[in-house]
C-alpha cells in the first residue's frame, strides 16, 4: 500500500517538474531527479522501465546522465539511485556517439 502511494505521489511530482523545466519557476531539476530516485527505489518495474528506456533512445539516456551528474554530486543517494538504470554496455547497442562510453562501469 505503502508502495503503491509513493508511486503515485512521485509519478505527479515528475509530471510537476516536467511543467516546471519549460516554465520560469525553479526547482524542475530536483522534483525531477527526486521523483526518479522514489520511482526507481520503490518500483523495481519503473528501475528496469527507465534502464530500457536509456537503451533504446539515446537522447533520454543523454538527459538522465546529465542528471545524475547535475544532482549527484550535491545529493549523493539520487546520484546512486540513478546510476543503477544506466544501460548495459555492449557492442550490439553501442555506437561512436553514445554516451555509454563516457560512463563509468
């Protein structure tokens, strides 16, 4: 029950802070990065949803590292939880441009 409400609660504010990036008013990074790190520590569904997602488009995996790099090194346990969707490395899904490569294993 616990779990199903802090899913809920964390998927609004990550809709809150989606509106909140294309608007003037601060604070859109953290309630990102904040509902994320609720999501991926409560729902191992969304933890591999989100790892599936950084695999197949590029761009989203662009934004979630830059992420973990902008919230990380401030508030480490988001930066932790964020790091344990990134994708796997293979040759299969690697290109020269990914980012994959800059990541840290």
């Amino acid at each position: 029950m616990i779990n199903l409400l802090l899913t809920i609660i964390a998927s609004i504010v990550l809709l809150f802070g989606l509106i909140s990036m294309v608007t003037p008013i601060p604070g859109g990074t953290i309630m990102i990065a904040g509902s994320l790190t609720t999501l991926i520590c409560v729902s191992p569904r969304a933890q591999s949803y989100i790892r599936a997602m950084r695999t197949r488009i590029n761009w989203f995996n662009k934004a979630v590292f830059w992420l973990e790099e902008k919230v990380g090194t401030r508030i480490s346990f988001m930066g932790e939880a964020l790091e344990k969707t990134r994708p796997d490395i293979t040759e299969d899904n690697m290109n020269d441009d990914d980012i994959s490569k800059k990541q840290p294993l």
